[in-house]
C-alpha cells in the first residue's frame, strides 16, 4: 500500500442514463507505466479522464466511487480540480497544441501556475522540459515558430513537453500514438520508458504491442468493466481470464 | 386579364404535360421498343417548351404593352395649334377617360377620341396577347412532340435545360447588384459634374438647398459631405461601444459557460433582437432613450439636443449586439475542444483559458463579426432618421444633433422626385460612398473569418 499513488473503488460512470463504467477498483503504483487496454467503447479512456476530473466538462456525465490520489479523494465537490489538474498532467490522442509559439506553448502552464519570478527561470523551465519530452535538439533555433508548425510526432512530443512543464506527479496519456506513424511512435515510446523514471505514467492504448513494450502493469478493460489487472508480463503471455486471452490473441476486439 | 392569361398557361402546361407522356407510350408501344428515359422525362420536355415560349410573350406584353399604346396614343394625338401640353398629364388624363367614361364630361374632343382610341387599342391588344399565348404554346407542343421518341433521350435534354434554369435563376441577383452598381456610378458622375469631388469629399460645409425651379430664390447651396461622414462615423463609434462588449461578453457566456439549455433559449431569444424592425427601435430611440440622454446630459451640466448622436447610436447598438453575439458565439465554438481540455489539464481555471487560449484562438473571427457589425451600422438608416436628427453638424460631442449618410440620403430623395438637380442627385453620390464603404467592410471581415476557417477545418 505504501507506494500506492492511485487508488480507485468501485468508481461508476454514467452519460445521462446510460453507465459506462461498472465499479471499477484499481491500485496504480508510483513511477510505473501503467497500460489501460480493451476494445473501442470498453470505458478505458473514460477511466483515464476520471482521474484528472477532465469528465466534468461533458455536461451529461456523472462519476461515483472513491479514487484518491496520495491518498486523497477526489471525487468530491470539495477536490480543487485546478490543483489536482496541475498535479497531473494530459497528453491528447490528437497533438494539440495551442496555436501560439513552441516556446508559449511549454511557457503556458509555468506562467499561469506562478511557478516562475523571472524571465531567466522561464527559459530555464522550457528548456529543461522540452529536452525531457526529447524535443529540444530539433526545435532550439526555432522556439519563436507557431508550435502547429511542427510534425505530428513533434507536435505530440511538444504537448509532453507542455504537460511536465508545471512538474506533474502523474502523467495521463490517451492513445498518445493512434495519430503517429510507426517512427514517431517508436520515439515516444522511448520518452516513455525514460519518462518512468520521474513520473507515474497511465496510457490508454489500442496497440497490444505498445502496451507490451512500454508497460509494467496491464488492465483489460471489456464493456466497462475491468475483467483483469496484473503484471505486463503475465496478462500478455498468461492471463487468468479467457476474456482477456481471447482479446489479446485477436480473436475480438 | 393577366390574370386569366395565367390560368390559359396553366391548362396549356397541364395538357401539354398529359400529352407528351401519352404520346411517347403511344410511340414507344408503335416501334416495339423501350425508351431511353422514363415517359415523364419527355412529359416534362413538352411542357417545358410549352412554358417558356408562352412566358416569353407574358412578359414582354407585360412589360412593353403599356408603352407602345401610350406612344401610339400620343402621336395620332390632334394637338390643337399653339396650345402647350405637359405629355405626362396629357396620358394620365386620357387614361381616366378611357378607364371611366364618366370623367368624359367637359373634356375637349380631342381627349374623348384619344381616349377611346386608346380603348380600342388596349383591346386588339388583348384579344392579340391571347391568340399569341395559344399559337406559341401550340408551336412549342408541336415542336417538342416531333422528338417523342424512344430514342430520344429526353432526361439529358431536361437536366441541360434545368441547368440553364438554374443559372438565370442565380444571374438575376447578380445582374440586379451589378446594375444597382452602375446607376449608382452614372447618377454619381451626374452629380460630380455639377459639384466638385473636391468639395463633396473635403469641404465641410453640407447645405444642399439650392433653387431647384426657376424662379425660387435660396441661397447657393453647397455640398461638403465631411460632417455627414463624421456624423455616421460617430454614431457607429457609440453603437461599437455598446454593442461590442456587450456582444462579446454575451457571446462567452453563451459558448463557455451557459449549459445546453439556457443556451438553447437565449439565444434564439437574441437572434429575435435582429428581427426587430428597425423603425420600432426607432421610435424607442426617440421617444424613450433620447429624453433620457437629454435629462443625463442637464444633469452633468452639458447642453443636450432633444434627438442626438447618443441616443441613435445607443440604441443601434442594442440592435447589433445579435449579430456580434451570435457570430462570436459560433467563431468560439469552433474553437477546437482539444485547446480547452489541453489549457484546462495543465491545471488552467477557465478564465485563464478563455483569456491565453480560446480568445486568441477566436480572435480573428471575432473582428470579422465586429466589421460586418460596423457595416451594418454604418448602412442603418430608420433609427438615425428618427433620433440623430437632420443638421449636418461637425462635430464629436455625441450629445449634439448629428446626421448620418443614410438620413441625407433620404431627406434628399423626399419631396422632390425629379433627378435633375445636385440636391437630389447627391443622394446617389452619397449613397456610393456608403456602398464603397461597407463593400470594403465585408469583403476584409470576410476574409478574416475565411482565414480563420482555413486554420481550424
């Protein structure tokens, strides 16, 4: 329990009246990669948004059970979202970056959390965290360019780069590669694995593949329900669940 | 009698339609063979050459029959030796006596002929209009009915025609603007022969009473439109700064925090501000707002003119805060939701993303709403009329009397409708500039929101 940085119970979600996740329970170790995999629809990436209450901006969607983070609940009208949200940083499965320069686009969070006094300090932050996101070689002699400008790969690099900025705990990464080709994808695959070092990593995936390479721990999910958690290694190779052997042999999904 | 000739076309189509769909099954039936299209594609041929060979004749005697029975009227015309007549009184009074034989008594015998002259006229004209309506409907249906033959694909010959149609349906707007273009221009140069470009464009002295009939005695009158086009740019000024915080606020509060349903009733209720008639915010400028700017202005000391530049623009901006709101309302929806959930999940508060990231994103959409905004105060003219006054006054105290171009271009076209005179032909030049001005208007906020289109689609 000691190194237990999330921890979910029996979380419920519903869009108006029809539920989408079915008490969920989950314990997510710190500074691992966990995978969330399953079919399209499976509740996955509802899950993910959960933790960082990104739910709360579709209208019709209601969250009950219990997750806390360090230990602290934050399905709660009392959570304060904001600080919850800069502790805990997202990646989109489209790149989006803001159509500002590459520089603003690392500067945003820093400058909007107060995190620094100076103009040096800034520069400082950007510079470091877009060498973490690995990007900082390709687009030093270009900070001032439009951060829309870049590759897609690039792009999604400069949205990790954004994300630990403001020096989250956790990262949160939906599908961060389904709109990357196979290149770019190997290279945030590599960010990933480094990226453990320092943060706790949740990735939804569709890839198997993906989920098998940079994963620790694996959780099945299938029609909102999480059929099976466990090692990368023993989901992948011996799952106790036929569901689960049967999705990831391919025989649905 | 246009009438009836309406219902002679009717029954013509009708029949023709009838005919043609009977004749190429007859046909199709006689030769063994299908045809090529359905039998209502070569109905359809027949009854369009039917129509518009019948229409053709509708309109030219609607348009021309009137003309050439008046010219023919007027030259067999016994004019008495040495009397003087005004033509178009002559014709209006000829057309009474011929339309009510009562007004016969006490006129000159030379009217009471001219007049049944014209009677007669009018009726071999009509009996010609109709006999000309069925022969030419029935060369058509004669023509068409020649091709009723499977053979004969008749759909293409349709979809080409409806083309045709469809291209003169859409060339009527644009001819119609290019021809308002041009009488504008014409009538424009008309005018600048009389008064310098000069004058109308830099001097800033606007009295255009002038003597428009011998005889009558005014003063020169002089043309400077430099106080009307500052008077214009006033009111737009105070209408913009009504109506652009207010629209845009109203537009943030619509897209980023009112939820699914009171968006869904305020703003169609919004929308109905733009269906106002702009007479009725007229009045409420004048009666209500104008009097209330008057007192406002007693009461911090400055002498305010019962109609001002205030009150009009005031409310014009509650006119067009609509038209800001709502297409601000739409440029920041389509504002991807990615940036917001991207600003939002670094642990940005939503003023802050509405601030750093959707407005700049939103940003240029947003002037083109503010420009097509400023064009359509620019080009407002019931509510100026009724509550900015008439005096041509230069000057930037929006308590004062000011007047717009759209007022004078209507001050200049009441009273008087003979277009021979700088006074009334102002009215095109000024009406050019207005034109001028808000063409250039929209075609940059058009390409503004074009652009921003492009960036996010």
């Amino acid at each position: 329990m000691s190194n237990s940085k999330i921890l979910a119970n029996g979380v419920d979600v519903y869009y108006g009246s029809k539920q989408a996740l079915f008490g969920i329970s989950m314990d997510i170790k710190e500074k691992e990669v966990t995978a969330l995999i399953g079919p399209s629809g499976c509740g996955k990436s509802t899950f993910l948004r959960c933790i960082n209450r990104m739910n709360d901006l579709i209208e019709i969607c209601k969250v009950s059970g219990s997750i806390k983070v360090d230990n602290e609940e934050i399905i709660s009208e009392k959570t304060d979202v904001v600080s919850l949200r800069s502790k805990i940083g997202m990646v989109f499965q489209k790149p989006n970056p803001f159509p500002k320069s590459i520089f603003d686009n690392v500067a945003y969070g820093p400058t909007i959390h107060g995190l620094v006094d100076s103009k040096n300090d800034l520069e400082e932050i950007v510079h470091s965290s877009l060498k973490k996101a690995g990007l900082f070689d390709e687009v030093k002699d270009r900070l001032n360019e439009p951060g829309t400008s870049l590759s897609g790969g690039q792009q999604q690099r400069l949205c990790i780069a954004r994300a630990i900025a403001v020096n989250p705990e956790i990262i949160l990464m939906d599908e961060p590669c389904s709109a990357l080709d196979p290149i770019a994808t190997a290279i945030i695959e590599e960010l990933i694995d480094e990226l453990r070092l320092n943060y706790t990593i949740i990735i939804v995936t569709h890839s198997m593949q993906q989920a098998a390479r940079v994963s620790q721990k694996t959780c099945f999910f299938h029609l909102g329900e999480l059929i099976e958690t466990g090692e990368t290694n023993k989901i992948f190779t011996n799952p106790d669940n036929t569901k689960t052997q049967d999705y990831i042999t391919g025989r649905f999904g | 009698m246009f009438f009836w000739s309406l219902v002679l076309i009717a029954v013509g189509i009708f029949s023709s339609f009838i005919y043609g769909r009977s004749r190429i099954k007859l046909n199709s039936k006689k030769q063994g063979t299908k045809s090529k299209s359905l039998p209502n594609y070569y109905a359809q041929y027949v009854l369009m050459w039917c129509l518009f060979p019948a229409l053709i004749v509708y309109f030219s005697w609607a348009i021309f029959q009137e003309q050439i029975i008046q010219n023919i009227v007027i030259s067999n015309f016994e004019y008495i030796e040495g009397a003087v007549y005004n033509e178009g009184l002559l014709l209006a009074e000829i057309r009474n006596v011929a339309n009510n034989p009562s007004f016969a008594d006490g006129k000159s015998i030379e009217i009471i002929n001219a007049a049944s002259h014209y009677s007669s006229l009018r009726q071999i004209s009509q009996i010609s209009f109709y006999t000309s309506i069925i022969i030419i409907m029935l060369l058509g249906a004669l023509y068409a009915s020649q091709k009723l033959k499977p053979e004969f694909h008749a759909q293409h010959t349709i979809e080409k025609y409806i083309q045709y149609i469809l291209i003169f349906c859409s060339s009527v707007a644009i001819f119609t603007t290019i021809g308002i273009v041009f009488s504008l221009i014409f009538e424009s140069l008309r005018f600048f022969a009389e008064v310098s470009i000069f004058e109308f464009l830099f001097s800033t002295e606007w009295y255009p009473f002038i003597p428009i009939r011998e005889g009558q005695t005014a003063a020169e009158g002089s043309f400077g439109a430099v106080p009307i086009f500052a008077g214009t740019f006033l009111v737009m000024v105070v209408a913009m700064c009504v109506a652009a915080p207010l629209g845009l606020l109203t537009a943030i509060y619509l897209a980023e925090y009112a939820s699914q349903r009171v968006r869904k009733i305020v703003k169609p209720l919004l929308e109905i501000l733009a269906g106002i008639p702009t007479i009725v915010y007229g009045f409420f400028a004048f009666v209500s707002v104008a009097p209330f700017v008057k007192a406002f202005g007693q009461s911090i000391g400055i002498d305010a003119s019962p109609t001002s530049a205030l009150a009009a623009g005031m409310v014009m901006g509650v006119m067009i805060i609509p038209f800001i709101s709502s297409l601000s309302d739409d440029v920041i929806n389509s504002v991807p939701q990615s940036l917001r959930e991207a600003s939002l999940g670094i642990g940005a508060n939503k003023a802050e993303t509405i601030k750093k990231v959707i407005l700049p994103a939103a940003l240029p959409g947003i002037v083109g709403a503010f420009l097509l905004a400023i064009s359509r105060a620019i080009g407002e003219t019931m509510i100026v009329v009724v509550a900015a006054g008439t005096a041509p006054n230069l000057t930037g105290n929006p308590f004062e009397n000011v007047t717009t171009v759209t007022v004078q271009i209507v001050v200049a076209l009441i009273g008087d409708q003979e277009f021979d005179n700088p006074r009334t032909l102002s009215a095109f030049a000024l009406g050019l500039v207005l034109f001028v001005i808000t063409l250039f208007l929209n075609i940059i906020a058009l390409q503004i929101v074009k652009r921003y289109r492009e960036r996010y689609e």
